[in-house]
C-alpha cells in the first residue's frame, strides 16, 4: 500500500536570537528511540533522565529468550510481561547501513569487537544490541539512564495536586508552569510540567553493558502494578516539565477474531472476544511475541497467520527446520494470486499459502475463507502485529494519546497532541514501516528545539488541520485508521519535512538512504528466501551506487 498523505502544512518559526529554554526532561524507555532522544535532548541543553524498567539499553534488540509462558497470545492485561519480541536467529531485514543512525556508521570495522562478532550486512539481533551499545557508549548516554525503574503513572501536575491526599510527596515541588508563547497564535499557552510515578526494580545503577549473556531480567508485572521478582518495590513520584515517550511498540501482541479461537465470549485485552483462553481449537495458539525457535514444531503441522515481516520469517524459518507443513494464511489483498497457487515453496518445499483463516474446530481443523478445510493442525502462530500501549498515562496525558483501531491520538506529525499539552508530551517512534533509527533522531531533534524554543508550534488550529488532512488522506484510500502511523514510501518525505523545520542547520537524510530501502525491497520481493545473502552491491548499478554514496558518507 503506498499512503499518499498530507503531513503537515506548519509554516517554520526558527527562533533567532532568544534565550534558549533548558527543561527538566523525562524519556521513558532506553530502547533505540529513548537513546536517540536523550542525546538530542541533552544537545539542546536539557536536564535529561531516562527512565528505563529493565537493566539494560536496547530494549526490543535484547533477545530475551523467556515466553509469556502462562499466555502465550498475550491477551491477558494481567499476565507477567517479557518486552522483546526477537527469536533467536532473527536477522535484520535492512542492510546495516540503513538502519544506522545518521552520523553513527553502523559498521563492524568501526564498533571494535567489544560491540561486533557478526559483520553480516543483514546481521543478528545481537549485533544490532552492540551497536546500541556502541552509540550508548560513544555520546555517554550510561549516566542519563536510570535502569530497573518502571514508570507506573505520568500525570500533568495540576492533576496529581489535585489528587496528592491519596498520592503521596512529589520528590521536587512542581514549577509554575512556564508560559509558552506560541509563534503564531494571539495568546499563550502553558507548559504544565508533568509528575511522573515509577517503581524501583532491584537495584538501579547506571548501566554499564547490557551486551553480556547475563540471565534476562525479569520485567515481569502483573497489570503494570507490581514487580514479580524484585524486593519490595520503591516508589518514587518526580516533576518534569516535560515526557518523551519512547516505551516501544512490538510487545502488546494484536489479534484477528477468528471464530472457535477462544470459548464463550466476553471482552478481553487484546480487543478480542474471549473470557478464558481454552478455545475449541485443541492445538496449541501462540503470538510471535511468544516465538523463540522452530525446533520444538519438527515434524508438525503449523498454520501461521499473517505474512508481514515476522508471518514471512518465521514461515521460512520453520519451513527449514524440519516442520512437515507450514500453512501460511493472510489477506488476500496482499497479492491477487495470494492462496490461490498452491504449489509449495520454501526452503524446505512445504510453505502452502492460504488466504485468511476464517474458523478453528474441535478436531483441529481450520477452514479459510474460501471454503477449504485443512488439518488437523498441531499450533497457530498469529504473527498479526502489536498494539500501542501506554499504560502509564493518566488523566489528560491518557486522554490524548488514546488508541483507537491502533491510531494514537490524533497526534500531529505523529508525535503531539495539538493543545496545551504539546509539547510538554510527545512520542517518538510510533511511525511503522520504516527504517525506525534515523526518523528516531529526526523526530527527536524537533521535539527537543520545540522544547526549547528554538522551534515554535503552530497554533492548534492548524495542528488539527494537519491532523484531519492525514485523515482525508487515508479516507481518499479507504484506508481503515489502523494505518495511520504507516508510512511505507511516505516515511521519506516525512523525515525531510522534520528536518524542515528544525531549521536550516539541519541537514535532510542522504539520498542513498531512499534509494537503498528502495534497492532492498525489490530484491526482497525477487528473492524472498535469500535477500539476506544476496551481495547486493552486484544487483544493479544503482544499488552499487548507493552503497558506496552510504560508506562515503
Ligand atoms: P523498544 O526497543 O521496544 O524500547 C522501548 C524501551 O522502553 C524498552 O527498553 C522497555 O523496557 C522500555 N519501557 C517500556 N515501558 C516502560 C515503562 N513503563 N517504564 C520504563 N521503561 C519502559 N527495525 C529495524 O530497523 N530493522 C529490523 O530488521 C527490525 N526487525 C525487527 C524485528 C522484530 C521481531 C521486532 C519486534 C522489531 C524489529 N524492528 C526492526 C523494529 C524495532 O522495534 C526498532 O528497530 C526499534 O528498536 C524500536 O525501538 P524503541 O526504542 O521504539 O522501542
């Protein structure tokens, strides 16, 4: 799908001149957007912490080798909770130069063997750990992170004085609000400032290296309350003027409704129907959240369900780990030919595609949406994405960021509630396909200038008109608000537009950046089992071009 939309028609208000402002800033979470943040926060002169449940930076790139073992579908909003979604031989699927950040060279040479042991073009989970290690390292982010800290609750300050008889002391007393006077508006609006409540985990220190084969950590909560493993927790309540939230959206698994899933129906967390897990289908139904490794299906018959980035991994990767069958069902829209061609594919000639699975029965059959029945089937894997999830946020912060059919918001630029929150609440990285680093860094760039004033906002007004041109957009597609934060193509001319207006010293992405993402998805379409080995240097002259653009740079 490529999603024509209007971004943003902001007009740029560089502020010359003026004293800059330095706020107290909160990030939450030290994955790769909570990193990329802190250091464009701390560049534009901000009192930076970052907040960040587990031991480690990295987040999702810290394969954790644990299942929600009690729930493997995730649905359950009080089961205990394993953030990363890597599986054990996950690879990239963009070469390394694209992904790295925009003056951080992801290069193996480079990192030192301290942060690489796999120079694969498209390298393992842990290769890309180390790389964040290295950017963690390099730009001396260790002393901003605060690990084993989870955020319970962030509330605008006003709120929580409101309710403090029942809360507790705010460690340092809230600030007036600073008057924030908006470029193009007549009057002024307030940056409240935010008190934000998190929980101790074991002990927090400044991590070190999270690279190590140390046991992971358990993140565990039962709905977001209460550590599973640590001592007694402690909270802690703090004013910032402002929160960064960069809590990452590949952990709250998303599913389909297909009927005989689940037994009787009632409303669970996932926005499926169910009131216990046991559904009438005997096999085992896990969520790709849930998936390590192909080895414990050898011999088996598993329908996967999705065939996204992870439905098209994992269906090869069990394809040649010995699986017998590996039915792959999806939308038919993906493709017209989709379920129709019935040959086997794959690397162990099984993979037999289906469109969408439409029942589960009692004797472990399924039956697809055009009328075939196929089993019995031994284990489901949906691998039909994540929710955004923000558990944390409370009263006008949790009003703003509300998810409806997966769209967060309306958030301008994806990244601001239009109104007086902005931009004292943002998020960075809720945008999906795309190449996630550099837009981290972008994204990150503007909001600490908008924090300082060295950018204004515009007026509300014509954050809602943006907002509401995004929309009729994707209506003119019919595209349904699930897609909202994708991007696809779009995302470049996004990233450029945030580079816009963070004023002229900042430079737009190379060109090779584009022309590789481009590169890289035709060769993953002509050569789905082996796009990761091809030297994709020799495919076309273009793609010579702009690899050598990308060492160059
Ligand atoms: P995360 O990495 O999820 O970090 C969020 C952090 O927030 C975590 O450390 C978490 O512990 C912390 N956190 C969450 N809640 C709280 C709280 N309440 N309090 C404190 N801390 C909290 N991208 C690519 O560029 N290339 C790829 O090949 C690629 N493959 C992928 C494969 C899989 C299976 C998945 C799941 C993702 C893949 N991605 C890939 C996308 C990847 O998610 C992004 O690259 C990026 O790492 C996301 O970073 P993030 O910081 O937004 O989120």
């Amino acid at each position: 799908i490529s999603l024509k939309v209007a971004v943003c028609s902001m007009p740029i208000h560089p502020t010359s001149g003026s004293a800059l402002r330095s706020l107290r800033v909160v990030v939450i979470g030290a994955g790769a957007a909570g990193l990329a943040a802190a250091r464009e926060l701390r560049s534009e002169g901000h009192d930076v912490t970052v907040l960040e449940q587990s031991p480690y930076v990295g987040g999702v790139w810290r394969y954790d080798p644990r299942t929600e073992s009690e729930d493997l579908l995730g649905i359950n909003s009080d089961r205990s909770r394993v953030h990363s979604s890597m599986y054990e031989q996950l690879r990239t699927n963009l070469p390394r130069e694209l992904m790295s950040f925009i003056d951080f060279p992801f290069d193996s040479s480079l990192l030192g063997p301290q942060y690489s042991s796999d120079p694969r073009r498209f390298c393992s989970h842990t290769e890309v750990l180390g790389y964040l290690n290295a950017f963690a390292d390099f730009f001396n982010l260790r002393p901003l992170v605060r690990t084993h800290t989870r955020v319970l609750s962030v509330e605008m300050a006003d709120e929580a004085a409101a309710g403090m008889a029942t809360g507790g002391a705010v460690r340092q007393a809230p600030s007036p609000p600073i008057q924030v006077t908006m470029a193009t508006t007549t009057s002024s609006e307030s940056l409240f400032g935010f008190v934000v409540t998190s929980e101790r985990l074991g002990t927090p220190h400044h991590d070190k290296d999270s690279r190590g084969d140390s046991p992971a950590f358990d993140t565990g909560t039962r709905g977001g309350r209460r550590s599973l493993t640590a001592a007694p927790a402690a909270i802690e309540k703090e004013f910032y003027d402002a929160v960064v939230v960069c809590n990452g959206h590949y952990s709250e698994p998303r599913l389909p409704h297909v009927s005989g899933m689940f037994g009787e129906s009632g409303a669970g967390a996932g926005g499926v129907q169910v009131s216990d897990a046991k559904g009438v289908f005997p096999g085992q139904q896990m969520h790709s959240h849930n998936y390590r490794c192909a080895k414990e299906w050898r011999g088996k018959v598993v329908l996967v369900v999705g065939a996204s980035n992870s439905g098209e991994d994992i269906t090869r990767e069990l394809s040649a780990a010995g699986v017998r069958r590996v039915l792959l069902s999806a939308w038919s829209w993906k493709n017209d030919a989709w379920g129709t061609d019935t040959a086997p594919y794959g690397p162990g000639g099984n993979i037999y595609r289906y469109p969408m699975v439409s029942e589960l029965h009692a004797d472990g059959s399924a039956t697809f949406t055009d009328g075939r029945r196929e089993g019995p089937i031994d284990a489901v894997i949906y691998c039909t994405g994540y929710r955004y999830s923000f558990p944390f946020l409370r009263g006008a912060a949790a009003e703003v960021a509300r998810v409806e059919d997966n769209c967060v918001g309306p958030l301008w630029l994806h990244m601001l509630p239009p109104g007086p929150l902005a931009p004292g609440l943002s998020f960075v990285g809720l945008p999906w396909k795309v190449v996630p680093f550099p837009q981290f860094q972008l994204q990150s760039k503007l909001i600490a200038r908008l924090l300082s004033g060295r950018v204004q906002l515009p007026r509300r007004k014509q954050m809602e008109e943006d907002i509401e041109a995004h929309f009729e957009a994707m209506r003119a597609q019919q595209l349904p608000k699930r897609y909202a934060h994708m991007q696809g193509q779009q995302q470049f001319a996004y990233n450029d537009m945030l580079a816009k207006l963070c004023g002229p010293d900042v430079v737009p992405l190379p060109w090779w950046r584009a022309e590789l993402n481009r590169l890289t998805g035709l060769c993953k379409r002509d050569r789905p089992d082996d796009y990761r080995n091809v030297e994709l240097a020799t495919i076309s002259s273009d793609a010579a071009a702009a690899l050598a653009a990308a060492s160059a740079d």
